[in-house]
C-alpha cells in the first residue's frame, strides 16, 4: 500500500522538527526529503523509466545549495529556475544580469517547428535524444468553415484532417520516422493543440520544459517553468547539453477577491496586458500569487500563462494548489498530486519573497475585457468597448467569431460558452455570423461531444473544426471578405497582429473569453453587451443572457478519444530505422552548416531594409500557406521580411537594390547581394521579433546572408535565435541612432577582432554622398554565445565539441 498524502506530511513535519531540534542543540541537523519514502510515480504515463521523484530530489538538492549562497527567501520562479541548475555550487544567481545554465526536464515541440529541430539534432550525429521529448501535429491543418472543391465539396473538421493527412503525408512520415529513431514521442495529427496535449499528459508541478512555440508557458497553469524557445535550443537540450538563459527578473501579480458573472481567467491575463503592453514582460518570470489565486480552475491558470508570451514574458507560472491536485487527478495522474502534494513547500515562494515589480488585481472588481485590434495589449473594459468602437471608427458589424486554440480549449471554456448558446437556442437564436470551435485536444472534443455541446454549438450554427491550431496561426481558408475588406472578428485566441489569422491585414481581430465571443456571435455586432443589452428571441420578445455557468471538471470524467500517440521503439528497433529526405522534395532539405566567422570586421554591408514600426516574426516570416515549408530552409526563405513596412516608401516587401538601383522584393534582393558577396544588415525599431518563438525568422536572414540586425530593443526569444544561428543583434545604444541611418548607406561593425562580453561594438556608417557618421551598438552576448558567432552557429560550435570529445 502507498503512504497517503496525510502520512507524508506526517513523515515530512516529524523531519522538520528534528532537524529544527538538533539545530537548537547545536547538532548536525541530518538531511531529509519531503518526498522519502513516497511511491515512485513516473514522468508520464508513456515514460515509466522516468520518475518525478528523482527530478524533485535534484530539485531538493540543488535548492539546499542555493538557499546555503543566497541566504533569502526565494520566490517560486527562484525555485523552479534555480532548482535546475546545473551547477548550484558556483553559478552566478542575478536577476536580468547572469546566464544561467539549466537542465529542464522536457522538451515539446510542434510539428512546424520540429521540422527544423530534428533537420538539426539530425546533424549533431547523436543517435538518441537525452532528454525526454515529443513533436505534436498541429500546426498545418487548414481550417475551413464553407464548402471547398479539394475536400470534395465538404468543410470543417474532419474534412480538413483528412486533407491534411494527404497533403502533408511527406512531413508527417518525416516527423515520425526521426522521432522513432531518435527516441521521440510523436503526437500524431488529430491528437490535439501541443500546448494542450502537455498540459493533459506530461506537466507537472515544479518541472521545468522548453518548447519550441512561443505559448509554451501555457503549463505554467500546473506550476511549470515553461519557457518557449527556437529549435537550436531544443537541440542543446535534446543532446543533453545545459541550456542557457538569462536569469530573469521576477514580476509578481497578486491576485485578491473573486471573479463573478461574466469575468474569467482570460480577462486577468488581457487586464495585464493592457498594465505591461507587449514589451513589458522581457526579461521577466511573471508570477501569480496571492488568494484570488486559490478561485480559479487549473485550466483557466493556464489560459493566463499562455498569453503571458503576449507581454514578452520569460514564461508565467502559479503556486501549487488543490486546483492543480484535482486536475491531476482527473487526468488519471494521481500519483503525481499526491506527490506534489507532498513536495509543496517547493511550490511556492518563501514568505518575504520579493519582485522586482508588484502589481495587485482584484477579482471581485476586474471587468470582462476585449482587447485589440492588431495588437493584444490594447485593453478594452466591456463597459466603454462599444464606446471606444464608436470613436476610433472600427468596424462594428461583426464578420466572424471563433472560440478554442491553446488558449480557451479547456472542459471549462467549452461548457461556459455552450451554456450561452444553449440559452440563445432556448429563445430561439442562432450565430448571426460564422461561429467557429476549435477543441484543443482529441480528449476535450470527445468529452465534450459525449457531453453535448458540440450539438449545441452545431444546433446555432457553429462549425467544429479539428483539434488543431486552424485559425489561431493563420491556418484558415476563409471566404467571406475580400483581401483588404475592413472587418472585424472577434476570437478567444492569443494573437491579433496584422493579417495573422486570415491574411488579411484589413481585419480588426479583437481578444476576449470565449463565452464572450459566444455571445457576441449570437448578437453579429461588437457594440452589444451581454451584462445589459437584450436580444430579440424568435418570438419577437426581449431576451437577457444570464452569465456563463460551466463545471471546471468533467463530472463523467475524461473520455480520451481515439488512441493517436506514437510511442518510441526500443534502441534495437531504433538501429534498424532510417531518416530520408528527398533531394527533390520541396517540402523537406537537410542542412548544411552556415560558414564560421571570417575573423574580420563587417565592412561596407549594405541595408536590406530599415523597417519602420512594429516588426513581429509574422512579419519577418509569415505563417499561413508558408508553413508548408518549414522544413525546407531555401523555400521558406522566400518569405523573409515581406510583412515589414520600408520606411523608405512606406510599402511591404519592396526595397531598392543598392547594387542596381532597382526596386525589388525583400527576399529577391537579398539573394542578389549573397550572389555578389554583400553582406548585408537589417535596422529595425522597439521590440523587434516580439511575437512566435518562430526560428525560421532568425534562420532565412542568416541563409540569405545578413551579417547583424541593428534595432532599438529585441524580444528574448528572437535574440537567442539570432544568437544561436551566427548572427549579431545588435541594439542602439542611443535609440536617437536609428534617425542617423538612411536605408541607401552603408554600415561597418567595428570591433569584433576584440569582441568580448559588456564592450560595446562601433558602426560606422558611410552616405553615398561620401559623409560619414559613427555610433555605438550594445549586446548581450557571453564568451559562449561569442563562441557560437565565430563557429558560424551554435550548431556548428556544438558539432565541433562533440567531435573534440569523440578524440
């Protein structure tokens, strides 16, 4: 029989004492484990060889070191960072000052992104993965909500799986063949959002992951540091080299008060959004603590991590609590609540713990919220959104709402929203638009069909697309408006930049709950408010919709679904296997490293393009139809930086060719500089690169030649990407410097013979009327990360290493 959750904290309070008693003594106060004693308990129920308990023994170990240096009391960010570090004894521990190298626990990746990644660990030579992993197929279903001739004349869910099936066939067999023979689980398509898939099977409290999508952070939900991260990342990691990242600073959020009526976990995460702005975060673990806390369901925590990629956050985490208990249990890991259970005291910060910035929302007064458009830090109270409509001359005759992704895709979510339709379906009303539904797993779209409301949906005209991510990255065929139709849609998704759901960058995306957006397709008009405005039931009389009401849990339980996990074979099955790439594919091109450092300084590199304004990764490489080629390094790279605004002529992807004096495309031109040798730069302004952990964006401009990316400030993920690929960002020391730069001069890097750590490096920049100008350039780069720059990439430097040791 396991010892209960009672009689570990018996055994762990009993130890606490007589440790405590020796030390009054003056004893050697012997060392204990909160979790001695306590039932091994594996990682995930496909990982039986794994167990959590050894990782929160490291844990415990390496906190005992810490705390020994630091002598203060640590926030839960601390111990979860700290307590994966892999060396406790002598690593450097400032916030936003030293690179820590970590060990997490797990590696996710997504099926867009895994192309990349398992191109490069196939190019490390290691024959197996040293640290447990998974690729999820998500990313390339296309949703449709209206009849299309490719799917024989059908649309929605299981038409679009069965087309992607087809058409994707060449990178659906890559990906499962290199996850067999490198040792990786493979979620195939179908299965579920990655996001949502972790959070069911393999996050645990206290754990550590990187995963290469920006919305990674969504298992912070059930205490994970989860932090999203480019595909040479996840290499590192998956090679069993530490991974490295700057030590982050803490932002706390005390939650008070509890939410009611119409608010929801969503409306905390578009609240801080509005506080931070999308920048706000860098740099940052937010933290949420307080008793608010102990209110909302473990999914609905969840929600507010995922869109913490949206202030540029690290990554966003909660303390432990009895909702992420029952979650545990009630997705069959009760084992590991029990165990969590026990090892809480590591869960959660130390009293007297301190943040770098507090910022305190009460429940019982925070208002539903919609934000948008085109950038998910605009924040609207639902009290003054008609109004605000009304003065910035926004569309408010609705065109599309959709609910789900891997933000709102939970139990909660979908029974919330359902119990709106099923009130509107009472009176007599269906959507006035399109209303779409995306389940973020195989699970939650069997559980909730089993539990009716897919019916419901259906019965007010909704259409359930697959369990994908669809719409939410641009995976959608829409029909309806026109390019360049003003419009507005409103979802329960992350992300409302510019074009980045339908193409069209005439579409104002608003963000809100999806009960909200429920309501709001009902209404077809964003000036409608739910709180006090009525509708008109089919029998001509007045209707008001009462808040959502929706069980946190299935009180059935779970239904799992259809079986769609692919297991790893065992090392003799693995030997057998064998990884192919077409030479001719279109789809699919193995690497070939990127050249080391000439050993000079950049002399004479041409701008590419001075980008003006917001530059995101779906600006330097869209997603979309483009996804098809995420593993094809050239084909891809014809997208490079077409969504960025020239401030020389104010238009997308048209430059001047400095060598010919000819406008061309983005991508064009760069070809032609790297034909004739010319290295070339890009200028951009504040937070470029905020956004998808999207590597791709860092990857085209290395393979089409650029030497640095010169900008006013970055977003963390993309300047490790850059980093990591052989590539210089660079920030304008003063940011004043970027009004120097004209998009025909050219630009030397001057100081790289001495380039070292916290030295400044010089441009020099030279008009074609023969002026000259200088300025000084920052960066962050370490003697490692230096390391990865002159080797060409961090590939490249990990390559030689391994090669060294094989001596």
């Amino acid at each position: 029989m396991q010892p209960s959750v009672s009689a570990v904290r018996w055994v762990l309070q009993q130890a606490r004492q007589n440790a405590m008693l020796k030390s009054q003594q003056g004893l050697q106060a012997s060392p204990f484990s909160s979790i001695a004693g306590a039932e091994k308990v594996p990682m995930s129920k496909f990982e039986s060889e794994e167990h959590l308990n050894d990782r929160y023994k490291a844990i415990e170990d390496r906190l005992a070191v810490v705390r020994k240096r630091l002598n203060q009391p640590l926030t839960l960010a601390e111990k979860v960072v700290y307590g994966h570090l892999d060396d406790p004894g002598h690593q450097e521990m400032k916030r936003g000052v030293s690179y820590l190298r970590l060990r997490p626990d797990r590696v996710a990746m997504q099926d867009a992104t895994a192309q990349m990644a398992m191109l490069q660990f196939i190019s490390s030579g290691l024959p197996k993965t040293m640290c447990p992993s998974t690729i999820h197929c998500d990313h390339l279903i296309e949703g449709t909500t209206s009849p299309q001739p490719d799917r024989e004349g059908s649309f929605g869910g299981v038409a679009d799986l069965k087309y992607a099936v087809k058409t994707n066939v060449e990178v659906y067999d890559f990906l499962a063949t290199a996850g067999a023979k490198y040792g990786v689980g493979f979620w195939k398509p179908g299965s579920g959002i990655i996001h949502q898939i972790v959070l069911e099977n393999y996050a645990l409290p206290g754990l550590m992951m990187i995963g290469t999508d920006s919305h990674t952070p969504n298992a912070g939900g059930l205490g994970v540091c989860a932090v999203g991260v480019g595909g040479a990342d996840a290499v590192d990691v998956m090679a069993g080299l530490p991974w490295e990242l700057k030590a982050p600073k803490v932002i706390g959020v005390k939650l008070t008060g509890k939410m009611s009526k119409w608010t929801s976990p969503k409306d905390v995460i578009l609240k801080v959004a509005g506080i931070l702005t999308v920048k706000g975060g860098t740099g940052a673990i937010v933290e949420y603590f307080g008793p608010g806390v102990e209110t909302m369901s473990c999914t609905g925590m969840a929600t507010i991590c995922n869109m913490g990629a949206e202030i540029g956050a690290t990554t966003s985490m909660f303390p432990y609590n009895k909702r992420m208990y029952d979650y545990l249990v009630s997705t069959e890991r009760g084992g590991a609540a029990r165990l969590a259970e026990a090892f809480q005291e590591n869960l959660k910060a130390d009293p007297g713990a301190t943040y770098d910035q507090t910022i305190e929302i009460n429940l019982s007064e925070l208002e539903p919220h919609v934000n948008g458009p085109f950038t998910p830090d605009l924040a609207h109270n639902l009290s003054a959104f008609a109004g605000d409509i009304k003065k910035s001359g926004w569309p408010s005759e609705l065109k599309a709402a959709l609910i789900g992704s891997c933000t709102n895709s939970s139990y909660e979510d979908m029974a919330r929203a359902a119990s709106i339709a099923k009130q509107a379906l009472a009176a007599g009303i269906k959507a006035k638009v399109p209303f779409t539904i995306s389940p973020g797993s195989e699970q939650i779209r069997a559980t909730i069909e089993r539990d009716g409301f897919i019916d419901i949906f259906q019965k007010i005209g909704g259409t359930v697309l697959s369990n994908s991510c669809g719409p939410c990255i641009g995976q959608w065929k829409r029909t309806d408006v026109a390019k360049g139709e003003a419009n507005s849609i409103v979802t329960s998704f992350n992300r409302n930049f510019a074009a980045r759901n339908d193409g069209n960058p005439a579409t104002h995306c608003f963000v809100a709950s999806p009960e909200l957006v429920t309501a709001y397709a009902i209404a077809g008009d964003l000036s409608f408010n739910p709180e006090k405005d009525t509708l008109v039931g089919a029998d001509g009389n007045e209707i008001t919709l009462q808040p959502p009401v929706g069980d946190e849990l299935p009180s059935k339980g779970f239904d799992s679904g259809v079986d769609t996990y692919q297991a790893p074979p065992t090392s003799t099955q693995r030997a057998s296997l064998s990884v192919k790439v077409d030479p001719k594919s279109t789809r699919l091109q193995l690497l070939t490293p990127f050249k080391p450092w000439h050993g000079d300084d950049i002399k004479d590199a041409a701008i590419l393009i001075k980008v003006k304004g917001k530059c995101t990764t779906d600006h330097i490489s869209m997603a979309g139809p483009w996804l098809k080629y995420r593993g094809h390094l050239d084909n891809i790279s014809n997208n490079m930086l077409i969504g960025a605004i020239n401030i020389e002529n104010g238009k997308a992807n048209t430059v001047k060719n400095v060598l010919t004096g000819k406008e061309g495309a983005v991508p064009d031109t760069a070809r032609y500089y790297k034909e004739q040798g010319l290295s070339w730069v890009v200028v951009g302004d504040e937070n470029y690169g905020e956004g998808s952990s999207r590597e791709h964006a860092a990857l085209e401009p290395r393979h089409l030649g650029a030497a640095a990316i010169i900008v006013k400030s970055f977003a963390r993920i993309h300047e490790t990407n850059l980093k990591k690929q052989g590539l210089l960002p660079l920030t304008f020391a003063d940011p004043k410097d970027y009004e120097l730069i004209q998009p025909s001069d050219k630009l030397s890097i001057v100081g790289l013979k001495t380039f070292s750590p916290g030295l400044p490096l010089t441009v020099e920049g030279k008009r074609s009327d023969g002026s000259t100008y200088k300025f000084t350039v920052n960066h962050t780069f370490n003697e490692n990360q230096i390391n990865w720059f002159k080797s060409g990439s961090a590939l490249n430097a990990m390559a030689a290493k391994f090669k060294a040791e094989r001596k």
